[in-house]
C-alpha cells in the first residue's frame, strides 16, 4: 500500500476532525508509549530467547 501526499493530507484531516485538536497530542503521544514499550518488549524477548538457547 502506498500512500502519496495528498492521500497522507487527507486522513491527516479525517483524523483531527474526529479526535479534535486537543486530543491529537495526547492520542500522539500514547501511540508512541505504545511503540516504545512494544520495542522494549521485543528486545526482552529476543534476550530471553538468546539465554534459553544458550543454556540447551
């Protein structure tokens, strides 16, 4: 799926139309907690995964 600039404006738009402008900094910046828990939680599972095979 590839979206251009003028696809990308225009959900831009539908998004602050339903969140409003006072949401989207919070809703943005939830999203990217969310992000960076999931990245820790990946690298834990991989460090995890590392020492059980180590240890067969």
């Amino acid at each position: 799926m590839n979206l251009g600039p003028t696809e990308l404006i225009i959900v831009l738009l539908i998004v602050l139309l339903i969140f409003g402008g006072t949401k989207l900094p919070k809703l943005a910046r939830s999203m990217g907690q969310a992000q960076k828990e999931f990245k820790k939680g990946l690298t834990e599972g991989a460090k995890d995964g590392d020492e059980s095979s180590e240890a067969k």
